[in-house]
C-alpha cells in the first residue's frame, strides 16, 4: 500500500505543515490511512496525525471525515461530549501523491487492546460501566445535538484518554535541530547536505530514544504499556473516534454499514436504518467488554449464509423476529418465510442473555440478571422499540455505586 495513491511513508523525525508537527511514532493505521504521534510545535501538545492514502477516493472520503470532525469539535468547544477532536487539517505532498493529513486530539489505546491485555475474560463491571456512560454520553451528543450516525462502532473505535499530560515532556528541545529549519532546505548540496543529513540522523536518534523511555508515561495505556497499568485504576475515561464512515442522519450514503459482528438486523435485511443501529453496536461493544467475547460472531455453513447464521444467533438470544422485521427489509424474502421463520436454519437453540452470562461466563445471578436488564432493551430487534442513548444514560444499571458492585463480587477479573 505504499505506493502511489496509497499510503505516505513516515519516519521518526519527519516534519508536516512547515515544521509545526514532528512524527514521534506510529500509533496505528486503517484501510485509509496511517496514524502517527506527532509534537506540535505551536502548542506544545502531543497530538495524532492521520495521514490519508492519497488516490482520489481516499482525498474525498477524508474530506468527508473532516467536515463531520469539524462539526464535532465546533459544538463542543469544553471538549466534554466523548467524540474525538480535530485540532487542524492540512495537505502534504509526499512521493506517493497528496495527502491529506487530520490533526486529532491524541488519544489512549483502543478498548480493544483493554481486552486482549485482560486475555478475553472480560474486564470488571465497574470498568464497562464507566466505558459505557462515556460511549452513551458521546453516542447522544451525536444523535440528538448533530443528528449524526457513527455506523462502526466497536471496542477498536473506542479509545481511552491519555491521563498523562504530554507537554511536560522534554521531547521537543531534543528535536529542535530539525524542527524549526524551513521545509526544503535538505535540498541543498555538497558539505552542508552531509552536516544536515547528521543533524537529522542524530535527532532521530535522540526523538527514538525518548520516546522509548517515555513509553509508558504518555499516552496512559499505549500499545507498549504493561497491562496491568490499565486495569488498576477505576477511572477510566474513553472517547469515540473514526469517524470516517459517519453520515448525517438525513443523508445516508452507504446500505450495507457496520463492521459483521456489530452490524444491527435492519441493516443485514435492508429494511433502513437510523440512530438505532449505533445502540445495537454499543450493545455489542458493552457485552464484549464484560465478557471478552463476541456477542455474535456468524459464519457461514452448509446450506446457509453468514447474514442467515447472524440472523440466528439473535434470534436464539433474543426470541422471534417481530414479524414486521422479518417480512419487511428488501432481503427479507431471501431469508424468511411467509411465517417469519428462517429458511434453511430450522432448529434453533433458545437461550437468554441472562442465562448465557451465569452459564457460559460464569456471572453471579445477580449481576447476570442487572446486566440483562440492561442490555436487553437496546438489542430490540425492532429498532423503533430500542431506547436511545438518552434513555440508557438513565437506567439505573449505570447509576449502581462501586460500593454495591464490590459487595456483590462482581469481579470476574483477579
Ligand atoms: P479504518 O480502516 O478503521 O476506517 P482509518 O484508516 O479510518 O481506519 P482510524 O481507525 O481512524 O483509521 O485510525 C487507525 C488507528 O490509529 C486506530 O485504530 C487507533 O489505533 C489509532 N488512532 C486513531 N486516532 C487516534 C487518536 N486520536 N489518538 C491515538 N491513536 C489514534
Ligand atoms: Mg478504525
Ligand atoms: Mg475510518
């Protein structure tokens, strides 16, 4: 992917927008772009630099991404609504193409990554609670103030905020001999070309060594910091970001949206969707982070489909498809009868979420039942009947104090 049109390859040291961003290191990538740690030298600040691939379909989706961004960071000006910030956006010509590059608020490592570090047994619930209050609160600003559907939501998507503040860090002196040179100027030849190409050698040196010591202490829970780091403290903050496949409510561009395991009902049988399918993948998300497993992870099978064994396994978790549901989506007919039963899944096995979660991941009764409670209202599977993240951010499952929690040994992690 790094060729022309793909991806811009970034060094530790290189400098973006007339040396005000210095990379540090990668943080991750996607299928549009890469992700690196940069220094802002204006500010500061460590912030996160997404650098698009540069062909024209990957130009006009980050244009996209930006104008949602831009409306985000706009309306939050106290920077509290959960939902990741845009701290500036700008283009860079590099070998491969022009990229276009978002300047993101530096955020933690992914949800996702909380739950390898656990080694999938799930992370206590006062944990989920609070990663739940922080999903909801950026899922209702969102819908109700910007009418805006995220469409892949999951733990990957999710990132804690970094308690650290990264400006105390001493990493931007050390850079400084590349740092506040004009863009260009390596072009030169001859003596001074081999002191500049030194220079560089050495401040990137230098920025790989201090990043490395440092790891650890920025970013809270980076990729390199030990696990256990994450899984002591209980505050436990956390932001949505990628949003490059958000749309505005009243403009959805693609039908098939989500990522498989996350993906809502209506959207597997294209009857339209809404708000509502954010709520089944936060619903999803929030029975993974307690369990460390997949809510629903189909495959296909002799004789069926992947969406027909989707379809499945939330009916024997959840009950019958309302009859309206299963007759009324565009591919509805492909997948039930006249009746509303799947085709070619005839015997399914019934079980509930409460029941899984005593059975299969080992809940005190109590819990198991609270959680349900919870959960279950968001996995209607007529979206219509789903609350909204309004009115999850008021169930009382989210208002239970650590205290009750602890007495009712609801630790499933050691
Ligand atoms: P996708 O294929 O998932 O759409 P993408 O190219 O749109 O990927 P993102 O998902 O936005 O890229 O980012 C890729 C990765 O970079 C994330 O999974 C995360 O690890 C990291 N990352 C993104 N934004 C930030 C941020 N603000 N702070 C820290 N790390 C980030
Ligand atoms: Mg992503
Ligand atoms: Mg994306």
């Amino acid at each position: 992917s790094y060729r022309k049109g793909g991806y811009h390859a970034v060094r530790v040291g290189d400098s973006f927008a007339a040396a005000r961003f210095i990379s540090q290191r990668k943080l991750g990538w996607g299928q549009f772009s890469t992700v690196w740690l940069a220094y802002d030298t204006q500010t500061s600040k460590y912030v996160a630099l997404k650098i698009q691939k540069s062909a024209p379909e990957f130009v006009q989706a980050a244009v996209h991404e930006i104008e949602i961004l831009s409306a985000i960071t706009e309306n939050d000006p106290k920077n509290e609504k959960c939902v990741v910030q845009l701290v500036d956006h700008f283009k860079h010509r590099g070998p491969n193409g022009q990229h276009l590059c978002m300047v993101l608020e530096y955020l933690g490592d992914s949800i996702l990554h909380l739950i390898r570090y656990n080694r999938y047994k799930g992370l206590d619930l006062i944990k989920v609670r609070e990663i739940c209050k922080c999903i909801l609160t950026g899922l209702n600003y969102l819908h109700r103030e910007l009418r805006i559907i995220h469409t892949d939501l999951k733990p990957e998507n999710i990132l804690l905020i970094s308690t650290v503040n990264p400006s105390k860090d001493p990493i931007r002196s050390k850079t400084t001999p590349i740092l506040e040179r004009p863009e260009g100027s390596l072009a030169g030849g001859g003596a001074v070309n081999v002191i500049e190409k030194k220079l560089k050698q050495r401040a990137r040196r230098a920025v790989a060594k201090i990043a490395a010591e440092r790891r650890g202490v920025i970013g809270g829970c980076a990729p390199e910091v030990k696990p256990e780091r994450c899984l002591d403290g209980i505050d436990f903050r956390c932001k949505i970001v990628d949003l490059g496949n958000a749309c505005w409510a009243d403009k959805l561009i693609a039908e098939e949206i989500q990522t498989r395991q996350y993906r809502a009902p209506e959207v597997i049988l294209q009857s339209g969707y809404s708000f509502p399918v954010d709520m089944w993948s936060f619903a999803c998300t929030a029975f993974e982070l307690a369990t460390g497993e997949m809510m629903f992870a189909p495959k296909p099978g002799p004789g069926f489909s992947e969406d027909e064994d989707h379809l499945a396994l939330m009916m024997e978790l959840l009950g019958k498809m309302p009859k309206k549901i299963a007759t009324g989506g565009g591919r509805s007919k492909d997948y039930f009868d006249r009746h509303g039963d799947l085709k070619r899944i005839r015997r399914l096995k019934h079980s509930s979420i409460s029941r899984l979660l005593v059975d299969k991941f080992k809940f005190p009764e109590t819990d198991a039942r609270e959680f349900a409670e919870f959960l279950n209202p968001i996995l209607d599977l007529d979206p219509e009947k789903r609350p909204t993240a309004q009115q999850c951010l008021q169930h009382p499952w989210l208002r239970q104090t650590a205290a009750k929690t602890v007495a009712g040994k609801s630790n499933l992690v050691g």
